[in-house]
C-alpha cells in the first residue's frame, strides 16, 4: 500500500514538472514539481529501507 502511494505521487510530481517545462508561463509548476518529486523519492527512500527488515527477518 505504501509503495503504491510513493509511486502515484511520483507520476504526479513527474507529470506536473514536465507541464510546467512544456508550458513557459508555467515554470513555477515545473520547480514545485520537481522539488515535491525529489521530496516523495527521498521519503521513499528512507521509508522503504526499515520495511524491507520487517518484511525478510
């Protein structure tokens, strides 16, 4: 359930930074975008090494 969460929210970011490059009025959306992508990969991250010892113990 975590992962399927981490990984929607990284399309989202994803998609949102290349719509905020594509479109030039909107660059802002595409630095929001990418620092929320980069936030959530970095949660993932860190979250994701503490499960992976509860799931093999």
């Amino acid at each position: 359930m975590f992962w399927k969460i981490v990984g929607t929210l990284i399309v989202v970011w994803l998609a949102f930074t290349v719509l905020g490059f594509v479109v030039k009025g909107l660059f802002w959306l595409a630095v929001i975008g990418g620092v929320l992508f980069l936030g959530t990969a970095a949660y993932g991250a860190i979250k994701g090494r503490g499960d992976s010892k509860r799931l093999n113990p």
